[in-house]
C-alpha cells in the first residue's frame, strides 16, 4: 500500500475514532504493519496533535 494513503487513512482513524496510538494499536489488527511503515519512512507519532507528522 502507498504510504500517502496509509498515512492518510491512520490519521483519519485518529482523528475520527481513537484518542490516542495506544488505542488505535490495540483494536486495529493491522495497525502494527502501517505504523511500522510510517516510521520506516520519516514519519512519528505527536502526541498534541494525535496524528503522525514528519519527522523534525
């Protein structure tokens, strides 16, 4: 899967349905395998914000 679209639909997951990456990992099976992939590819997860951004 393109890392845009699983960037795109982790965060809306966050946004629309968990209040944090915990959560989200816990009730997603696949959650795992996208967020390993986002971070494989300079993304992290900031807590404010409860979406990955960029790495700075």
């Amino acid at each position: 899967m393109d890392i845009n679209v699983i960037l795109s639909l982790i965060n809306t997951k966050l946004r629309d349905f968990y209040s944090s990456r915990d959560e989200l990992l816990e009730d997603m099976d696949n959650a795992y395998e996208m967020v390993a992939q986002l971070e494989e590819n300079g993304y992290e997860y900031n807590e404010k914000l409860n979406k990955f951004v960029i790495k700075q």
